[in-house]
C-alpha cells in the first residue's frame, strides 16, 4: 500500500477509517482540525493539524505522493472542486455522501419530509440508480448532491468511490439517535410511546463498516456511487429493546401508537419515520467484496458506554447541543405523563 491522507479524522468516521487504512498497511497522514490523535490508531499514523476552508495547507498535507485522499467532510462544491484540483497529485479518492441525496418518484426527500404527506416513499431496497434531488446550496442534501456531481464529472482524473451513509451510529456521535433510548434508562423510565407502531426502519451504518468500505475502496480505485450501511435495518421497537439488553434493565411498558407521533414531544424518536429507509447494499458487495464486520446489536456496547460517559455529571442539552437543536425536546416526561394518563 502506499500513501493515504484522510480529512477529518477525528470525527466519527474518521477515527476507525484511519485505523483500518493502517492496519491494511497504508502510510496514514491523519489531518483534523484539531491535530489530534485517537488512542486505538497505531504509532505509525501521522496526525497533522488541517484547516480543510485553506486550500494552500491541504496541497502541503497531500503532497505529491498520495495514492488515496479519504474526505469525511466534503459538505460543499468548493469542497470537490478542492479534491479534483488535486488531480495529479492524488491517486484516487474516496468521500462520504449521504442517502439523504435521493429523491422518490413524487419528488420527495429528506428536504420535504416536515410538509404535509413530504415523506418520501423509496423503493424497498433503494438501489443507487435511485433519481437524487438536485444540485444546490440551498440544503445538506443538495449540497451533497452537488459534491457528488462535481466529482463524478472529473473520474477520468481522479477517480472517486462516493459512499451514500445511512443512519450513522458509533462512538464520537454528536447526534446520537440512541441517546433517546438511553437517557430514559438512565433516568429509569418504565414507559415508553413509540410512534408509527414501532415498526419504523431508517437503515443504520456502523462506524467500523463504514471504515471497512472505506479500506476497501481505498484498495480497489474507481468512479462511483455505492450505499453504505449494515446488513440489517432494525426497527425502532427492537433498537430499544436491544438498547435496554445491553443496559441491563427490563423492559418498559412499550405503548405503540398508529400513525404519527400523538403530540409534539411524545412518542416520536430520532430513528421514527412514517415508511422504511431501507438501502440496497448488493452494488458494494459486488463491487468491493464488502462483508460488513459488525451488527447493529453487537456494535452497541461501545456505543451505549460512549453516551452514558458523556453524559455522567451534565445536562444533556450541554452534552449533545447539536442533538437538541436537530430534534428538539426529547425528554418531555410532563407531557408522555399526561399523555399516558
């Protein structure tokens, strides 16, 4: 293997993605923000500090012999235009995208999900051939989008493996989606509403498979489009539950409700959506020989001790801001309370 440089390596992604490039016998230049280094990574990485917005400073940390450029926050279409500059420089690359990029045959997304009958209604699995919404500024889905087309566009110079993540779970998370089911547990809540019946699927991805695609994308050079989630997607009702295994506690009463939330803040999780998310992961499995290395219940421990650590002591609007300014109050007892009476 010869030189890898992974941007954004200490986000969530990034800390097992460099570990696994490392442990595939890659020569790892870890850059972050912040310069720092993840314990599990071996002593060989290099961690450098990288401001991705200067261009000047991403050319010095590429340099002129890196095989694969790994990009975990390319948000924008100046960031790909950054990435094809390199053109030359960098051998192939790989970068995260999202499944929030598709659209349904209605011309629903992500983007149109909080109007009225906005949910879009994918194909069960979604297929990468799947139409995506536009390209634009406007949304992280356009965005993404436009990140995509502009590095598709210029494969014949830097060929580009784009990986569409699904519900992103592990460790480093500042958007846990367990957090909803773990903080009641803490807080030992023998109740709890599920909305949509429970069954609400929105396929999850392992930090550590997401890693796994990453190392062996970086090793099979291409331009292209590929899902990347688990093997499974569970539904709400049995995350819980599997959550409550790996806390040790029994079950709650589980009140299950047809159709939406029945109030604001009750009953409607992070991981509830009116109809399954589900993505196809045959193309990586062709493709890459892709044969994910954990499930979503073997994978939780680490996940369930990174949030009750970070937790411990704090209030959980300090310990997750971005969490409570996605979703709102997710902890309104008052409220299930009356509403359970």
């Amino acid at each position: 293997m010869g030189r890898a440089v992974v941007i954004g390596a200490t986000g969530q992604i990034g800390r097992p993605a460099v570990a696994a490039l490392a442990r595939d016998g890659w020569e790892v230049t870890a850059a972050s923000r912040g310069g720092g280094r993840d314990a599990a990574w071996p002593e060989g990485v290099r961690a450098v500090r990288l401001d991705r917005e200067d261009h000047r400073a991403l050319e010095a940390v590429v340099g002129e012999d890196c095989e694969v450029l790994v990009d975990m926050v390319a948000f924008r279409e100046h960031h790909a235009r950054q990435l094809t500059g390199l053109a030359g420089r960098v051998g192939s690359a790989v970068v995260i995208s999202s499944v929030a990029v598709y659209e349904d045959g209605a011309g629903r997304g992500f983007d149109t999900q909080s109007e009225p009958d906005g949910f879009p209604h994918y194909p069960l699995p979604i297929p990468e051939t799947q139409p995506t919404v536009s390209p634009g500024d406007a949304t992280y889905s356009t965005r993404k989008v436009a990140v995509e087309r502009e590095l598709l566009a210029a494969g014949d110079r830097l060929p580009a493996t784009l990986l569409r993540a699904g519900a992103v779970h592990g460790p480093h998370c500042r958007t846990p989606r367990e957090l909803y089911f773990v903080k009641r547990n803490l807080d030992g809540r023998r109740s709890r509403v599920l909305a949509h019946g429970g069954e609400s699927r929105f396929h999850p991805a392992s930090v550590h498979n997401l890693a796994e695609l990453i190392r062996l994308a970086a090793a099979r050079p291409g331009s292209r489009v590929l899902n990347a989630c688990d093997d499974e997607a569970p539904t709400v009702a049995e995350i819980a539950e599997a959550i409550d295994t790996v806390m040790g506690v029994a079950p709650p009463r589980t009140v299950l409700v047809d159709g939406p939330a029945p109030a604001p803040t009750v009953g409607d999780s992070p991981w509830s959506v009116p109809v399954p998310v589900i993505c196809d992961m045959s193309a990586a499995r062709r493709e890459l020989g892709y044969r994910q290395v954990t499930g979503y219940a073997e994978s939780l421990p680490e996940t369930v001790e990174w949030i009750t650590d970070r937790l411990s002591g704090r209030d959980w609007r300090e310990a997750y801001p971005k969490m409570y300014a996605t979703y709102g109050d997710l902890f309104d007892y008052d409220a299930e309370d009356a509403w359970l009476t």
